[in-house]
C-alpha cells in the first residue's frame, strides 16, 4: 500500500504549452512525457533539466512534438539516464517528427540544440518498444511496478498508461480519442481499470463539438473544391507523422470516390514523407479492425494502393511542388501546422498574396504563432504581416577564404593527433618483425589448416628478382603466392562461378533490366536531380525582413483534431469513478470549465477534482485500504459468471458474507490449498496477513464467541483475548461511513490471502469448530447459515459493461435488423424504433410501439452486456 502519490506538472498546465509532468510513487519518480515547443525555446526546458537526473522511469503517450520534442536533448545533453518506455510506432514516427523539425530549422538557422546523431541515439538505443496491453513489470527504488499501455486513439501508437503499485493504479490518459476513424481503433480510456486512485487528463477539448465522420467530410470536400474551382490552390498545414496519416487518408479516398474524376494534383511536401509512409506501411496491426481486415482478406495497404502511388505526390522542397504538380490550382499539405517555421511557411509567402488561394487548418493551433494571427478576428481585406525569413546562401570572397583556412587548420590539427595516437600505440604494441621468409597454408588430410615454412630463397625465387616483392624484401607470415603471381595474397578457396555461354558469349537474364515506367520516370527525374545538384560548397544563414499581404482565405474545419469532445470524456470519466482527478492542458478558463463540469457530475466524497499550476505539486493522501481474506467455504459456494474487458476475462459473481476479525493464527489447511502455494498474496504484497476475513451470512458471531474462548481457554494471554485488528475493523467501518476508499483484495480465481483457523474447546474435549465454518457445524449453527441465506434471497439481474450504440448497430446487423444513426447520437431501427442514452449515467433507453420488432432489438441490446 503506497502512503502518498504527489504530481507536479513541470509545464503544461493551464495551458497550451507542450505536455511534461513528474509523477512521485513512493521513493519512485516518473516523467510523463517530454514534450517541447516548435520554437524549441530552451528557457521552458529549465525546470526538466534540474529534475531529469533523478527520474527513475519516462512514459511517453504520443509521437508529435508536444510530447517527445525534448528527448533528444534530455537524451545528449540533460543528463537523463533512465528507462524510456513507449509503443513502437511511437519511437519510429517521433523519430521522423524530430527528423522534419531539425531540417526545417537548419535550413533557417544555425540549429545546434540537438543533432541527427542525438535523434537516433535517443529513439533508437534510448527508447524501449512495448505493445498495447504488454504488461511490463519493473522494480525501481525498491518499488515494484507494473506499467500497462492502452491504446489512446489519437495517432498511431498513442497510447494511455496505467500504472499499477501494489494495490494503487494510476491511469494517465491524455489526447484521447473514443471515436474510430480510417485508420485507427478509439481509445480504449474507457476499459482501463475503475475506481483508480488517481486519473490525470487535459482538457484542451473542452470546446471540440461531437461530429460524425460523413459531416466532416463534406465539410472539408465542399471547402477544398470551392477553392479549386475558383482556380485557386489549398495549403493544408499538417504535423510531420502524426494527424498528417489520417488527413492524407481522407483525401486520398476523397480523390479515389469523387465523379467525375478530379483533375487537380494532390502533393505531400515534407522533408520525410517518404520515410513517414514506409514507416507507417508496416504498421498494420496498430491500425484499425477496418484495415487490418483488408489486409487479411485481400492483402490491400491502404497507404500503398496504386490508387494511393498514383495520386500522393512526393515533393521535398516547394520546387518539387511546381515541378511535379505545374501550374494551376492544387492540393499540397505541407509540414509546419503553426507556420512558425517548416516548408508551410515557405509555400505560405509564395501563396498567401493570392486572394484565390486558402490555407486551411485542421486542428486548432497554439497562441502566439503565426497560424493563430492568421485565424484570429479581423477587418475586411488584406492581412499585413511583417516576418523574419532565413535562407542560407554560399559563403563568398573573405567569408569562404577564411573557411577553408579554419578547415585546413582542423584537418591538420586532426591528422597530428591522429599520427600522435599512431605513435603511441606503436610504442604500448610494438609491430612484430617479419620472418623474412614466405610461407603456405596447406589444408591436411584431418581437415586442418597448417603453415610451411619454406626456404626464403626459394620464396623470392618465385617471384624473380625483378620482382617488386622481391625489391621490398617484406611478406607477412602465413600468406604464399600463387605461382605467377606478382604481388601475395588472401587464400582463396571459393569455387568458380558456373557461367552459361553461346556463340556471341555469356547469357544475360535480360528480365532484371526490363524498366518499368515508373521505373523510367524515376530515373529521369534522379538524372534531374543530379544535373540540378552543384558542388557542396559551406553556407550561412541571412535573416531579412519580408512584407506580406495576406489576402488568401484561413479557415479552421473542425472534427480533424483526433480528440473526444467535452462531454464524451465528462462521461468515460464518470464511468471510471476515480478517487482523484487531475485536470491539465487547455487554458485557465477551459480548465476551470472542465473541473467545474466535473464537480457538478462527479459526488464530491467519491472524486477529488484538482487544477495545478505549473510548478504545484498536488500532495494526494490515499485512503486506507485493507486486505481481506476470504473464507474458502464462502468462495466455493459462488456462482460465478465470466465478463471479458478487452483482452482480459473475469470472473464475476455475488458476494454476501460478514466481516470479522481474523487472529495472528496460521491459516487452516483448507484455505492454504484454496488459495494455492503458488499464488502471490495480498499479505505477501503487504508485507503483513490480512487482519479481516469474509465470512458466510450468520457465522460471524459464532466465530468470534469460539476464538475469545479458545484465546481464554488457551491461558489469558495477550490482553485478556483481545482480537487483532479490532482497531482496524473500527477505523475500516468509519472510513466506509465517511465515502472513503475501503478495499476487499480478493479473485475468484486465486484467493488473495488465507483465511485464519481457530478452534473452540469445550471443556478441553469439545468438538472444534473452523472460523469459516469449513468442519461440521452442529445443528443450530447450520440452521443459522441457511436463515441467513435465505434472508439474502435472489439479487436478481444487474448488467455488467458499457454498451455502445455502434455495437448495437452492428449486432442488430448480423441478425439482419436494419438500422441507421441520426443526429444527436440517435439510432433508428426499422424505421419505427429509436435506441438513444439518456440520464447522467448514459443509459440505453428505447422508444417506440410494441411489435416484433422490439423484441428483437430488446434481445439484441441485452445480449450485448453480461447479466449476472
């Protein structure tokens, strides 16, 4: 049982700043997430270099920027040294996010903060790649955890953490997304364990509307061909490999669906969409049911259909844009969704004075940059804007004099040290003197190799005296020449290769060289290239001050974010129940409107709601928890139902039973074998025995009148037969009246501690009698058992799980019930029947006649949950 958890958000709180938070277990600190800004500013990362050298475990939960910008840094220069735990796309497209910022910057600046080396050394050595629903299990600072990943549902390999130590899970779940999109599953936030001790999330979606995927859609199509058809052309500013996969999806099946065909150029212009998409190809089982069950069934990637080939076009620089997609109006997404730098910003000063162009945003930017000015308020007519644009330019005259004089003095400088190693390694090894002689390896009748020595005459005397060998006079040991050969060589015993010959030669397979189209195109363009391609010659940077007049169109399409709305993750919250909240990200006023909402629906003594600033540690005390052992008569008499929860199966059954203490004896025979010798237990985890048992209804009273007189018939020690744990059981029920957290460990299938056994002696030869009722119970006593029992009486039926109403959908399907969704989250079926959630707990209503129709959907939504 852990005594405290504290969390402090290093920034990210409050704010849209990007997303770093330290997470205290016990003696066990854990960094989740490191993200950074597009401007990289190095003033933010201060506090996370203090705190990195005693990080003791990193979660990372997504690939952009916002959450993995610092790790190269922390990684080179930071002094972080602990284990770096996230999924595997993840590691692969943050590594291409950091690719595409670190060109981008280069190429306007004298970047220097980190390198490509620093990249890969932190994604690819740093970073350990685990699975969804993988359980790690670490022992850090003495403190043993289990960290489990769940899929978040906002881009590839985004993930949700749950932490688990001892009997305490935290859950840190944060950019989620519960809806399904092309190519990924929702979230599974939701399926993660209830009533955690603690569930920190942001609420940067407080003002996302719910919308459909058909709604969107047309939204973004009518926008894009109003552009179009105008004759002008549409920048998309998108995230390097996150959202970008998605956004890139929806238009190419736009493109594929559209009649008549559109003739406009689609184009990608990042400097690692190439690599992005490679990537991104081979990670099929980390996409959605939809693209996996393609690919099974007729072997189609949707990221490499012909379809896909034919119509994304590639570019790296904006030149590629005018070469591969010509004049006229055209689609181009392009890298830099702030437009603070990055090859947006460059399309953006080529197109922004064009009153016939538009940019549009697909996700709502951050304050203070330039896509955010762009979407801001304004009067009528053109935008004046003033930006500091770089170039590098070759070095000339002095500048590059001086350049190559600094590079031949390094070169010097390297080659003296360089032969000033040679010379000490010379002198800690010194060379071995040569025989003189040449010798032959020769292979013996065993098989093994031996050296002759032959006479050194003899040697030179195959070579001739004329012989440059012979001039040198020097031939390493173990090698011989060939006879006829002018200069020593390797053995070589490999076999000639088998050679097929006609009248004019060898025979060449002329179906390797055959060139496919594409295959011509790209050679045609890389001789391009390499006739555009000049000498690499040293470069600066040179900063100017450019005029533009926007008179393009900025619009923001909503629904393209990747991230439930308010009232969605007001609700998966609710269904959670955790004993803390941790609200962060988002503004001051999202925040106070999200934890505001959050009271209202939540019980105050059931959740905690907490803000913090950056920089304020939120100390959480958690409430006593206590293992309780259960009787093994009680656990065998339970009838027990299974549920399944994603990939994890329960069981689950009712349990009515009477607490009472439990004595420092050691536990019956019967229970040990319930319980298992193999299976951990909770007061093994605990370090002590449970001080609580479950007993069945009406035994409880008879136990504890048998154990104060075995304790007084055994000698009147230990404080006039006081029970253990008596003090416990007094504070457990005041915590249960206050709404407090009271915690009964136990599985159905392996019980989680054992039951104590006491036995009563009457008279020194009376019958003994089992705690939980396991020996014989004399009359009266099993006549008590069955009155309780019967005053327990049938529970009834409770349904167990969280329905959705695309599940519904797709059940009344199969049993050939059509069915259709309208707005306002309402499914119709059969034209007559409407199925919709309703009530603060979002339970599933259904209205409409009495026909057969009814019945039917009635069996379909019952058999969706688990009745026990």
């Amino acid at each position: 049982m852990t005594a405290t958890l504290q969390f402090r958000p290093v920034y990210g709180a409050e704010s849209d700043d990007p997303f770093c938070f330290l997470l205290k277990i016990g003696s066990v600190t854990v960094l989740l997430d490191c993200g950074w800004n597009e401007q990289f500013d190095l003033q933010l990362l201060q506090p996370l270099l203090q705190a990195a050298p005693d990080v003791d475990l990193v979660l990372l939960s997504h690939p952009d920027t916002r959450h993995v910008g610092a790790l190269p840094y922390l990684v080179a220069k930071g002094g972080l040294k602990a284990p770096v735990y996230a999924a595997a796309p993840v590691a692969k497209l943050g590594m291409m996010f950091m690719y595409d910022h670190h060109a981008s910057r280069n190429e306007v600046s004298d970047f220097s903060l980190f390198g490509l080396e620093d990249i890969d050394k932190a994604f690819t050595n740093t970073v350990k790649p685990v699975k969804h629903h993988q359980p790690v299990k670490l022992v850090l600072q003495g403190t043993a955890l289990r960290i489990v990943g769940y899929p978040a549902g906002h881009m590839l390999g985004g993930t949700v953490w749950v932490l688990e130590a001892g009997s305490e899970v935290v859950v840190y779940g944060v950019d989620t997304n519960h809806n399904k999109e092309r190519h990924l599953n929702g979230g599974q936030l939701s399926n993660v364990p209830s009533r955690p001790a603690l569930l920190i999330t942001d609420c940067s979606r407080v003002h996302i509307k719910a919308m459909n995927r058909a709604t969107r859609e047309k939204a973004l199509k009518d926008a894009i061909l109003g552009v179009l058809r105008r004759q002008g052309s549409v920048l998309l500013p998108v995230d390097s490999a996150g959202r970008m996969l998605e956004l890139l999806l929806t238009l190419e099946k736009m493109w594929a669906t559209t009649e008549p065909r559109l003739p406009y150029p689609l184009a990608l212009l990042s400097h690692v969409g190439g690599s992005t998409i490679d990537y991104a190809r081979n990670m099929i089982e980390w996409m959605s049911d939809e693209v996996q069950r393609e690919f099974n069934v007729s072997n189609t990637n949707p990221l490499q259909t012909q379809h896909f080939k034919n119509t994304i076009r590639l570019c790296h620089c904006p030149a590629d844009v005018n070469r591969l997609c010509g004049p006229g109006p055209k689609v181009v997404l392009a890298t830099g969704i702030t437009l603070e730098a990055g090859l947006a910003r460059q399309m953006l000063l080529q197109w922004g004075a064009d009153p016939r162009n538009a940019v549009l945003f697909t996700q709502p930017p951050r304050g203070g940059t330039l896509a955010a000015d762009l979407l801001s308020p304004r009067p009528p007519g053109p935008l004046s804007l003033s930006l500091l644009v770089g170039r590098r330019v070759p070095l000339q005259g002095a500048e590059l004099e001086a350049f190559e004089a600094a590079r031949l003095l390094a070169e010097a400088a390297a080659a003296a040290a360089g032969e000033e190693e040679a010379a000490a390694a010379a002198a800690v090894l010194p060379m071995r003197e040569s025989s003189g002689v040449l010798s032959q390896l020769k292979r013996s009748n065993t098989g093994a190799v031996e050296q002759v020595l032959p006479e050194q005459h003899a040697a030179f005397d195959a070579f001739g005296s004329d012989s440059a060998m012979a001039e040198e006079g020097v031939l390493m040991d173990g090698f011989a020449p060939p006879a006829g050969a002018m200069y020593a060589m390797f053995p070589d015993e490999q076999e000639l290769l088998q050679q097929e010959w006609d009248a004019y030669g060898a025979v060449v397979d002329t179906s390797g060289l055959r060139m496919t189209d594409e295959a011509l195109e790209a050679g045609a363009a890389a001789a391009e290239e390499e006739d555009q391609d000049v000498e690499d010659v040293p470069t600066k940077v040179v900063h100017e001050q450019v005029s533009l007049s926007f008179a393009a169109t900025a619009q923001l399409l909503e629904g393209y974010s990747g991230a439930s709305d308010a009232r969605s993750l007001r609700t998966i919250v609710a269904n959670l129940a955790p004993r803390a909240l941790v609200l962060i990200g988002g503004g001051m006023i999202e925040t106070m409107e999200m934890a505001n909402e959050c009271k209202r629906e939540l019980p105050p003594q059931q959740t905690r709601v907490y803000t913090p600033a950056t920089g304020e540690t939120v100390t959480l005390p958690l409430a006593p928890s206590y293992p309780v052992a259960i009787s093994s008569t009680l656990l065998h008499g339970l009838s027990k139902h299974a549920l399944t929860s994603g990939n994890i199966t329960y069981d689950v059954a009712w349990l009515d039973g009477e607490f009472s203490a439990r004595p420092s004896s050691t536990a019956s025979a019967e229970d040990a074998s319930a319980a298992g010798s193999s299976s951990t237990t909770a007061a093994q985890a605990a370090g002590c025995e449970p001080a609580f048992i479950l007993l069945p209804p009406g035994t409880a009273a008879a136990a504890q009148d048998a154990l104060q007189q075995q304790q007084q018939h055994s000698g009147g020690g230990g404080g006039g037969g006081s029970l253990q744990g008596a003090g416990s059981l007094a504070a457990a029920a005041a915590a249960a009246a206050n709404g407090e957290h009271f915690e009964a460990a136990a599985a159905a299938d392996a019980v989680e501690g054992a039951s104590a056994a006491a036995a009563a002696a009457a008279g020194g030869g009376g019958e003994a009698m089992d705690v939980d009722g396991s020996a014989a119970l004399d009359d009266a006593a099993a006549a008590a058992v069955a009155a309780a029992a019967a005053a327990v009486g049938d529970h009834g039926g409770i349904f167990i799980g969280n329905v959705k109403l695309s599940e519904v959908k797709q059940a009344l399907a199969a049993v050939g019930v059509p069915s259709e969704f309208r707005p306002g989250g309402r499914l119709v079926v059969g034209g007559s029947l409407l199925v919709r959630r309703d009530g603060p707990e979002g339970q599933l209503l259904m209205e409409g006649p009495l026909c057969e129709d009814y019945f039917k959907v009635r069996d379909v939504v019952y058999s969706q949950y688990n009745v026990c």
